[in-house]
C-alpha cells in the first residue's frame, strides 16, 4: 500500500511540475504580450499626434484655399466686361485649337503643313 500511495504522490508531483512548467510559460508569453502592447501604445500616441498635425495643416490649407478663392473672386469682379470679353475669346479659341488638333490627330494629319 505504501508504494500505491508513492506512486500516486509521484504522479501528482509530475502533474503539479508540467503545470508550474505551464504557468512559467504562460507568464513569460503574457510578458512578450504586455510589451507589444506597450510597444502598440506608443506606435498608437504618435500616430495620433501626427493625426492632429495633419488636421490643423488641413485646416490651415482650407483656410489658405478660401483666401485664393477670396482674392480670385475679388479679382473677377474687378475685371471690366471688355477685359472678361477678351479673357472669354481667347479661351474660346484655346479650345477651338485643341479641338483641331484632336480632330486631326484623330485623321493623322497634321495641323500645320510647315511642321514637316
């Protein structure tokens, strides 16, 4: 009976050193764990600060981008009609031009017979 009883203590014994062998393991994964995570953290704070950075120079460009929009307004009503007329014409036959290069282009000819 006393060897039952040795071998029973010897088998619990064995049990109880894989589980503490388990906890060790277990405790040195939560450790490897809590530092990604502190690692995660920090990755995390910075990419929140260049989060807001990037907001404020958005707000800055929208800012920036009002104060053209501003100005060209500005601009535009300052233009007489005649000088508006004009603007309008010369865009007019920017157009007109592109349009005859796309059309020739298209054909394979060319716009101009001087360009060879």
């Amino acid at each position: 009976e006393n060897s039952h009883f040795t071998n029973i203590r010897a088998y619990l014994l064995g049990n109880i050193e894989e589980e503490r062998a388990k906890v060790r393991e277990l405790s040195e994964e939560n450790s490897l764990v809590k530092q990604e995570n502190a690692s995660v953290q920090a990755e995390n704070g910075s990419l929140v600060e260049k989060m807001v950075a990037l907001d404020l120079e958005l707000g800055r460009t929208k800012e920036l981008a009002d104060g053209l929009r501003s100005e060209l307004d500005g601009l535009r009503a300052g233009m007489t009609a005649e000088k508006r007329k004009a603007v309008y014409a010369r865009e007019a036959e920017v157009a007109a031009a592109r349009r005859r290069q796309a059309a020739a282009a298209d054909t394979g000819c060319q716009t101009d017979p001087w360009d060879g």
